[in-house]
C-alpha cells in the first residue's frame, strides 16, 4: 500500500506565475488535509477536504489559494500569482476516517521556491 | 487562540531517556493528542496518540495527566537516529481546529 505521494517534490516559480501541488492520498482514504511549513517553523494547517467537499478552509489566506479534492484524482492546491512570501514546504496528509482520533499519514511535501 | 507550546529544543546522549512535554491548555474536550516526529526535509511521521492516562507502544510512551492540559512523550533509550524535531498536534475547544505545537528539536549526542 503506497503512502502519500505528493507532486512535484519541488517547484521553482516566478513572481505572478501559478503554482499547482498534487497530493494523492494512501489508498481507501478520503480525507485530505494541507500544511504550510515555513523555513524553521511549525506546520501550520490551511485546508481539510474530503472528496469533493471542502470541510474547513479556515486556514486559506483569503486570495490567491484555492484547493479542491475532485471525486477522480488527486487533491491539487492552488496558488495564483505567487509571491515570495508563499515559499514554503507544502505538506499534505490523509486519513481514512476524519475527525476525532483518526491518525493523519503525511506525504513527503512540495517545496516551493518562489523567484 | 490558545497556545500549544514545547520546548525549543533538547539535548540528550545515546541509551538516555528523553521526555518532551507539549502545554495544550485549551485541548478540546472529545480530542485526542497526537505525537509526530519530522526530518529535515521530509514530512512528519506518526509516532504515538492518547487520550488519557499513559498508552504506550513499541518506540514511546504518552503520558496524560487527568486535567489533559499538558502531555509527555516519552523516548526511551534514545538514539543518534531520533534526532529530529517533534510536534504534538491537538484540537482547540474554541475554534475547533487541529492546532500543531511549536515543536522541540531533540539533539542526539554519542
């Protein structure tokens, strides 16, 4: 059974260009979760999806971040015209359950460097 | 928004016991409290999860006071390969929300 897997491992973009980072949760998990982890820093959560269902984006920056967890597919994060403030790891997790209890399994995460 | 505060870091020597203590002062009351283990440049790694009192397993042990406001997890003979920064994550009984630690970087020494 494959872990999580997270595409591309890094990413280099330029200022004003978009950034897409994929994130294919372990087999028979429906729940997804993404992190932001700057350089030194903690993980900070952004976004809790479940398939098709965003659950609770209260960690979105309000502009220019989107993400979506299709009923096909991977769960993509989104960020349009990236500045260099959006460099970071992005990390993705699953789990099968959601809620209470349910252990999260993480992916190896996106570097972004924004240019 | 309630803290969920480490230590900073830790020192420690190969085959000692190493406890890393993690405040959640403002822990929801249904959630559990979860301990994961980061390498440098790659995701976190789960280590062990309680709810109270102690639960241990094969690499910790979790240790959970009756008042759930702080936990301890507990390395046992540590060695140079545990080195790395450890996060406990918890939910927030105000907002409702997964809240990491600020994490504690644990140095192994030979």
């Amino acid at each position: 059974n494959a872990g999580v897997m997270q595409n591309p491992r890094h990413l280099v973009r330029r200022r004003g260009q978009e950034a897409r980072l994929r994130c294919s949760p372990m087999k028979g998990h429906s729940h997804v979760y993404w992190y932001r982890q700057l350089p030194e820093e903690g993980l900070k959560f952004m976004v809790y999806l479940q398939k098709e269902n965003i659950i609770d984006e209260s960690g979105m920056p309000k502009e220019r971040f989107s993400a979506e967890f299709p009923k096909e597919g991977p769960s993509i994060l989104r960020i349009q015209q990236v500045v260099r403030g959006d460099s970071a790891a992005y990390f993705c997790a699953s789990s099968p359950r959601g809620g209470q209890g349910d252990e999260q399994y993480f992916g190896p995460g996106t570097r972004l460097t924004v240019t | 928004l309630a803290k969920t505060t480490q230590p900073i870091s830790m020192d420690s020597y190969e085959g000692q016991e190493v406890n890393i203590t993690c405040s959640h002062n403002n822990i929801a009351t249904n959630d559990y409290i979860t301990w994961y283990q980061q390498f440098p440049s790659q995701g976190p790694r789960f280590i062990i999860q309680g709810y109270k009192t102690k639960v241990t397993n094969e690499v910790a042990s979790l240790f959970i006071p009756a008042d759930r406001k702080s936990s301890t997890l507990s390395l046992p003979r540590v060695s140079l390969s545990d080195t790395a920064v450890y996060y406990c994550l918890v939910g927030d009984a105000n907002t409702d929300k997964l809240i990491f630690g600020t994490g504690t970087r644990l140095q192994v020494f030979p």
